[in-house]
C-alpha cells in the first residue's frame, strides 16, 4: 500500500479515539478525574490481645458499633465495614486480627472524623463514669498495629 493510501485507512483506525464515533468531542483529563469517585478510607488496623478477640468482637459489638451508627447517622463517615483474617496462605500472616474501613466522602471529611466519632460517643454513652469504664476495657483488650488512609485507584 502507497503512502497516500496509508493515511486515510490510519486516520479511520484512529477516529474511535478522538471521541468522534463514540459520542461527542474528546473530554480533557481533568474532567474525567473529577468525576471520579472522591471517597477516602481511614483504616484501623487492630491486634486483640492474646486469648482477648471474643471478649474484643463482643466489645465491637455491642460497645464501637452503636457509637459507629450514630456517628453515620451523623454524617461523619459515610460506610463502616470491619474485617478479620479468614484463611492464611504461604504468604506470611496478618499483623492484625480485626481491620475496620471508615468510607468518609473525601479529603475534607477527614478534619472532623475523629471529633464527630467522639461526639457520637457522648450521644450514645453520656456518662462520664460508663464512657471511662469502656474505654478502660478496650484499652485491656487491643492494640493498634497501624492506621492507613486509602483511596481508589
């Protein structure tokens, strides 16, 4: 094939990527990455003390979990999800036992989450001595490996 023959055929091969047959003018970069998903996740990173994760699984239950959802319900985060090693393969064992992702709506989110988690808590647990009693027994029963912020690839 000439020259001049070649350009039209790799100009039609090319078309699909100027935006032209798939609906409108090429958007700039820019704009794609707006749209995308803004999201950020603070993760907790937890060790139970030995022979501690039942006693800590119930203290997640039925003490960090009504503070969570009330801290939702407030707007502070937007997701909660907690998670625990299931199987170990050959590759070397979690550091951690229980991993808790908070979906907070962006970067910004972030400057209050500790603050409306702790107001959340005063809501659920207004006394002073109760509040003190709690975090006495999370203190005996976790330690925290390490606290990661995420985003979406």
């Amino acid at each position: 094939m000439t020259r001049s023959r070649l350009w039209p055929v790799l100009a039609l091969c090319l078309l699909p990527l100027t935006g032209a047959v798939w609906g409108g003018p090429h958007r700039p970069a820019s704009a794609a990455l707006a749209e995308q998903d803004s999201s950020i996740y603070v993760v907790y990173y937890w060790r139970a003390r030995p022979g501690k994760a039942a006693e800590y699984a119930d203290y997640i239950r039925t003490v960090a979990t009504p503070i969570d959802e009330e801290g939702r319900k407030a707007g502070v985060f937007e997701e909660l999800t907690t998670y625990t090693p299931a199987i170990a393969t050959g590759a070397p064992g979690a550091d951690w036992t229980h991993m808790r992702v908070f979906r907070l709506r962006s970067f910004a989110a972030l400057d209050g989450f500790s603050r409306g988690l702790d107001e959340a808590g005063l809501r659920v647990f207004p006394d002073p001595e109760v509040r003190r009693q709690h975090a006495a027994r999370s203190a005996g029963l976790r330690d925290l490996v390490r606290q990661e912020i995420w985003r979406k690839f």
